[in-house]
C-alpha cells in the first residue's frame, strides 16, 4: 500500500511539473509595471497618507488577484508603482487596481422622468442621484442607505440547484444590517411590480444590481440577518472579480494608470547562473556526505531527496506561486533540511541494532522509523503551525514564505515517511544485504556516537553556567543594534528611483556592475520598455544621483532623466504590523503545542531558545553593517521555522527517558538525551552546511548574504537547543512535584549506543 501511494505521488508530481510552468519573479524573470497616479475628491486631498493608504489597499486586491511576490512603492506624494510577476493581462489588472469600488445601496424613488435624464452622479453620495440600470432604463435613487463601510465581506459562490449560476454574497456589518432590514421594510410596502420595491447597488456610480424585495417580505418587517445577493450573468471570473472589490474596500482617492510597461529582472542572468551552480555543487555535496555516513541507505535517501525536490517543484506549480530567488535558495536549503528526517530515522536504527542481541537491518529499520515518528511528527507539526499562521494572518512576502514553507514540510513527510521507507525497507529485506549488514550504514555506531560513548561527557551538571553565557551572548549581539544600529535596505526606508532613456540599449547586467565599481552596490537596476533602465537605491544625494547618471550615459550614449523621484517602502507599515502580528501568534501557537504535547517548561524552553536565536542573528548582521532587507527577512523566517526542530527533537528524546526512568536526575536524563541525539544533530547541520556554503561563496552578494545569515542562525541555533533550551528546561522543572504521566515512544531498552 505504502509503495502504491509512493508511486502515485511521484507519477502525479511528474505529470504536473512536465506540464504546468513555476511562476516566476521579477528578480528573476520581470514582469508588468503600472505607474498609477492618486487624483483628490472634493472630500478628500490625494496627499502622501493617502496614497500610502491606498497602496495598503491595492496589495489586498493584488494578494487576491492571486499574483505572489509583487512590488508596491509610493513614489512621490501622487503616484504609486506597481511590478506584478507573471501577469498576463496587463490591462485587466488595471481596471481592477484603478477601481474605487465605492459601494452603495439605494432605495428607488422610481423611473427617472424625460426632463430628469441619466445625469452625472454626484460625488457625495448623501445626494439624490439619477443614474441607468442594466437595461439602460434611467432610475430616481435616494441618498445612500448603506455604503462599503457596512459590508464586511463577500464571496463569490456557484448556485447549483437555483440555477442562478455564479452570483456574490454580500454579508452587513452588525450596523449595516439594521439599515438593510429598514431599507427592505420601507421597500416591501410597496405592491409587486413596482419600481419603488426595487433596491439598487451601485458599485462605482454604476447600477450592478437592483433587484425587487421578495414578495414574501412584509412591510415594515423587512430582510433580517443582513445578507444579500448580487446576481446577474457573471461567469466565475467577473464574479470573484467583484467579490474581491467589495470585501477589499473602496480606495481612499481615484486612481487613473498613467504608464504601463513590461520591466525586466532585478537580477542578472549572472546571479541566477551563480545561484544555480551554488545549488548543484552544495546539493551534490550535501549527497555525497549523506552517502559517506549512511553508505547504501544513505544513497537511497539521496533517492528520496530528489523525490522530495520533484514534489515541491509539482506543488508549486499546481499552487500558482511565484518563485523569486529567495525563494528558490530556500528551497535549496530545504533539500538540505529535509535530509533531517532521514538522519533521524537512520540514527534511531542504529540504536536499536546495537542494543539487540540477534538484529536484522529491516527490523532495526522499522523500529527506527517507529521510533523516529514521534520526534518527526512533532518539528513538523510545529513549523506548519508558523506557516500557517504567516498565511493566515500576514500578507506580501510573509505570507508567500509561508506557502513556500508548508509546502517544504509536508513534502519532505512524504518522502522521509514513504518514499524513503518504501526503498529502504526493500534493500533492508534483500538475501545480499542481510549477509552484509554494514553496508546499510546502520549495523555500525559511527564514529561521533563511538567517541561520545567513550568519554560520557556530564554536560548538564551545571546548566545556570550555559544559560549565563547564552543571556552574556545574546547581550552582546542586543548591544550591536543599540550602538551600530539597523542597516535597513531600501524595502523599509523607501529611497530614490531614477528612470533614464538612453540612445542605445544598455544591458542591465552591465549596468548593475559599473554601479557596483563606483560605490552603489545595492542598487537595484531593471530594463525597462525596450531601451529604458530604472535604478532604485536608498540614501541617494544630489552628488550620488550626478554619479549614477554619469556611470549610465558612459554604457548607454546620450541618456536622458526622464523621473526622478523619492519611493516609499515595498514593505509599508502595515505589511510590517501583519508580519509581526503573524509572527506573535506563530510563537505563542508553537509555545501552546509545544506545552500541549510535552510539558509547560518544554515549550517556554523552545520559544524562549528561538527568540534568542533570532536576537544575536539581528546583533550579528547590526555588527556585520549588513543590510536589513527583504533577503534578510527570508533569512530570518527560515531561522524561525526550523530553529525549534532540534529543541523538539531533544525534548522527545528527554520525555521517552523520563518515562523509563523516573529514578535519574532530570539533569542526567537530560545529559544522556543529548549524547544521544546529538550525531543526528551533526550529521543534519553538515547537510545544510553544504549547501549554504556553497551559496556564500559562489553566489552574488544579495544570496551571499542570505547564506551568512542562515549559516548563524543554523550554528546559533544548534548551540541553544543543546545548551540554552536543555539547560532552561532543567531550571523551569518542578523538581519536587510528581512528573505526571509520560508519552512513551518506542524505542531501545538499552544503552545509549
């Protein structure tokens, strides 16, 4: 059955990732640019608040236009500029953006006399209006009974029995449906067939629907419940169209697109070549170490991983995300992060064949996997969570990350669980592998284990020393953001964007390193139409944009300015709040997990070890000078979603002893559990090693930086599980209160090793 499903899963993953392209970025493959200006109202001024509200509203209509990974800027105090990855309907895109979707519902006063004619609506919507319906018949409407700011949401849904084919639900706030009961009461006191029984929705001065109160309604009672219907001949797409306009909210001013273009990568074909070498080499180092450790089952882990790799790149296509190259070294470093639930089960095998006095591989091997489960489920279960929540509650790039890692995480499930396990037990149960049991890789200790067992180390007979110098470490690392401060990029502070038109078309690539050479590294340069170049960078004065202008005209000819404006931030305000307010949840649902499954101690342990890591990596890059950015974000939620496997992987360890041996001092038991998973620790931080090495050295500076930044947070992060969530863990322990009842996994009766 295991093999049916594995062969499946991998027929499926095939078919998919032959037939349906990844979506890729704009750092990677560019896309569509818009240029939206913010117009004012009479009511209200288009100033630089209100076109940074505005911009906040047009990432929620881009997030559910299903476009992952934009670019949203306000640049300058009118003008907004939008990059989607992947759009193929540019112009589409941008009727939705410009729309203000200013919702109203109106009582109907009745037919619009000749001399009323279809007038233009008044801006105020207080006022009486006359506007057409959808047969072109003009109707009298009074001043607005509701507006969109008593809609709390709506949803496009498919009628199949009613045969109203696709229509939108539109659900009141608590306010709006008593003004929607008193608008229907006054409406259902007039007989059937006549026009002043009818309510009309305007969505932008426009009458989408205006239906009659249903003759069951009496008067003065009303429609209760404040949910109604907007039908028409929608198909799938105008409906969720219009679903997403109303739940997303009006704009707080007009918007009219004033350019539009297509606009190249971000990154060169040079960076993504590098990137691509970095993944091959640490990929290949990484199974080759796999390998070497584990010998024949290593080699079918190594099977597995590449499974693991179809299987994501399958569900990323299926999913349509956009694949930037964050992203894809995320992926890289999960190939890298998945070996460690193989490492786990091999290690787990080991143990149980050393402790059996007559073993068999394939029975050491399924009590390995058996045994390894727990510890498994419980990292993984614990990451979904944080991935969940980014989803859930942030938006931008959080929320695209969290996509990326739940897919990573139920992925490698599947081919550590069953694809692995299919291959490994069918090797294990082999003639020729039963007379040579050592070359599975798990009939011998290893040499990390055998020297541990050796010297039997007492690493926890003194745990308050270990948490001294984690708080002493991370003091040090707080104290860089106190005296050098954060070097935040120009996604947070906004910077200057310089458009130029040149005589001759010039190669961003080139462009990128001559600006590199005379001192703006960070630059971010993109083609743009067929001989234009855009350059963004931050903190740019009037001698450093003379600097830039003359590096250009030196590769293109005669170059002409044709904009030069100051940019807000991609990652506004409330993309930031979204992120930390996703973040926090993250935390304290992990935290609730952690408590629910272990003990309270175990999961403040984990989270309080997880919030260290996260302090000294920030202090690092602050001593480092190395930019707060977008890149570093990705960094720092990939420390965030793995950081806590290894503090759970321990305190499986620690809770399967207490529940053998409840004679042994917490602080021995805890010693013992560390001996005992720390070979997988080492073997799962050289796998991941491999490959983050390999892009620190090979690829540009942006990746080279991704990759410093995990190689701390995988070097600090191994060091806190061992030391500071261990050592935290024994101080929180209620010594002399009874330990409770224990979840006991199997695993061997025996010693360590």
């Amino acid at each position: 059955m295991r093999a049916l499903l594995a062969l499946a899963v991998i027929a499926g993953s095939l078919a998919i990732a032959l037939t349906t392209p990844v979506r890729l970025g704009l750092d990677l493959r560019g896309g569509t640019q818009l240029m939206l200006e913010t117009r004012s109202t009479p009511t209200t001024e288009a100033d630089a608040a209100a076109t940074d509200r505005t911009v906040e509203v047009l990432r929620g209509r881009i997030d559910a236009l299903g476009v992952a990974e934009p670019t949203l800027v306000r640049s300058g105090d009118h003008r907004i500029l939008v990059e989607l990855p992947g759009v193929h309907d540019p112009k589409k895109a941008a009727d939705v953006l410009g729309r203000t979707a200013q919702l109203t519902v109106h009582a109907v006063l009745g037919p619009a006399g000749t001399g009323d004619g279809a007038t233009s609506p008044p801006a105020d919507p207080a006022e009486e209006r006359v506007l057409p319906d959808d047969s072109g018949q003009p109707l009298r409407l009074r001043a607005a009974d509701l507006t969109g700011r008593d809609v709390e949401g709506a949803d496009a849904r498919f009628d199949q029995q009613g045969g109203a084919g696709w229509h939108v639900t539109v659900d009141f706030s608590k306010t709006g449906q008593d003004r929607w009961r008193q608008v229907t009461a006054r409406a259902a006191c007039h007989p059937a067939g006549d026009p002043q029984r009818r309510i009309a929705i305007v969505l932008d001065n426009k009458i989408i629907s205006s239906p009659q109160v249903d003759p069951s309604v009496p008067c003065g009672t009303g429609i209760p419940g404040g949910t109604t219907q907007i039908t028409g001949s929608f198909d799938d797409t105008e409906a969720r169209e219009l679903a997403l306009l109303i739940s997303g909210g009006a704009l707080p001013v007009p918007v009219e697109t004033v350019e539009q273009r297509t606009v190249g990568a971000t990154l060169g074909d040079a960076a993504i070549e590098a990137a691509a070498w970095a993944a091959v080499i640490g990929t290949a180092l990484t199974a080759l170490f796999i390998i070497a450790v584990y010998r024949l089952l290593g080699l079918l882990a190594t099977v597995a991983l590449a499974c693991y790799g179809l299987i994501s790149y399958a569900a990323l296509a299926a999913l349509g995300a956009t694949l930037t190259l964050p992203g894809l070294a995320g992926f890289v470093l999960a190939i890298g992060m998945a070996v460690d639930a193989n490492v786990l089960v091999f290690e787990r095998a080991r143990e149980e064949y050393a402790a059996r006095s007559r073993p068999s591989p394939r029975s050491a091997l399924t009590a390995g996997f058996r045994g390894a489960l727990s510890a498994i489920a419980d990292s993984n279960i614990t990451t979904l969570i944080a991935a969940g929540l980014m989803f859930a509650f942030a938006s931008g790039p959080v929320r695209g990350f969290g996509i990326t890692l739940a897919i990573g995480v139920l992925a490698s499930m599947v081919s550590a669980l069953v694809i692995s396990r299919v291959l490994a037990e069918y090797a294990a149960g082999r003639t020729a592998v039963r007379r040579r049991p050592r070359i599975t890789g798990i009939a011998s200790t290893g040499w990390v284990r055998d020297r541990l067992l050796r010297r039997d180390p007492f690493l926890m007979r003194r745990p308050r020393r270990w948490l001294a110098a984690s708080a002493a470490l991370a003091v040090v690392a707080a104290s860089g953001i106190l005296v050098r401060g954060l070097d935040f990029g120009i996604e947070f502070t906004g910077g200057r964007l310089i458009e130029y038109a040149t005589s001759a078309p010039v190669d961003p690539d080139r462009a990128r390193t001559a600006l590199t050479d005379a001192g703006f590294p960070r630059a971010v340069v993109q083609s743009s139409g067929d001989t234009g170049l855009t350059v963004r960078a931050e903190n740019l004065t009037n001698a450093d944009e003379a600097t830039v202008t003359e590096t250009i005209g030196a590769l293109g000819g005669e170059t002409e300015k044709i904009r030069d404006e100051l940019i807000g931030p991609s990652m506004g305000d409330e993309l930031r709040r979204n992120a930390l307010i996703a973040l926090s949840l993250a935390l304290g649902a992990q935290l609730l997990y952690l408590a629910v499954r272990f003990r309270w101690f175990f999961g403040t342990a984990a989270v309080a070890a997880l919030a260290h890591d996260v302090v000294i990596l920030i202090g690092a890059f602050a001593w480092l000078g190395k930019p707060i950015d977008g890149v570093f974000l990705a960094a720092l939620l990939t420390v965030i979603g793995y950081s806590v496997n290894d503090s759970v992987v321990l305190f499986d360890r620690v809770r399967e002893l207490l529940g053998r041996d409840r004679a042994t001092p917490l602080p021995r038991l805890t010693n013992r559990a560390i001996l005992q998973t720390l070979p997988r620790t080492v073997n799962t931080g050289m796998g991941a090693a491999f490959i983050l090495t390999a892009l620190a050295v090979l690829a540009d500076d942006t990746l080279a930086d991704f990759a410093l930044a995990l190689l701390i947070g995988l070097a600090v992060g191994t060091y806190s599980s061992v030391f500071t969530a261990a050592s935290l863990t024994i101080e929180l322990h209620p010594h002399r209160k009874p330990l409770g009842r224990a979840t006991v996994t199997n695993g061997p009766s025996g010693r360590p090793g």
